[in-house]
C-alpha cells in the first residue's frame, strides 16, 4: 500500500475508470480519480438514495422508487 485518501461520505459507485460519490439526497455529485483520489470534477445534480453504473450510464434511485438517468458529460 503506497497511500491512503480519505473519500467523502456518501454513495459510492465505480464506472468508467472512475468513482463516482454523491451525498444522499444531496445536489453534488463528484467524479473521484481512483489512482491518486483527487476530486477531477463535481457536477450539480440532484442524487438520491443509491448511485449505480449500468448500461454505460450513471444512475440514481429515490426514496420514491423512481430511477434516473444522471447525466455526466
């Protein structure tokens, strides 16, 4: 083990190369490199209860039940 950096708390899911974290029910969501843990870009959008990658797209559920695409380009 070379380092250890500390993520924000949150929901967590990997896609792309890359980790995707977004506070519960929160409106930031945050592009994480895995290779030196630096934030590379936050985007405003609302995030709900659960991040998944699937499909080639990044997604959010809410408490509601309801799905949705999380647009990322």
């Amino acid at each position: 083990m070379q380092a250890i950096t500390a993520l924000p708390a949150g929901q967590l899911t990997a896609a792309g190369g890359s980790l995707w974290v977004g506070r519960v029910n929160g409106t930031l969501l945050e592009q994480v490199d895995p290779a030196s843990g630096t934030v590379v870009r936050r985007l405003q959008t609302r995030v709900g209860v659960a991040l998944a990658f699937a499909a080639g797209r990044l997604w959010t559920v809410f408490r509601d039940g309801r799905l949705q695409r999380l647009a990322t380009e």
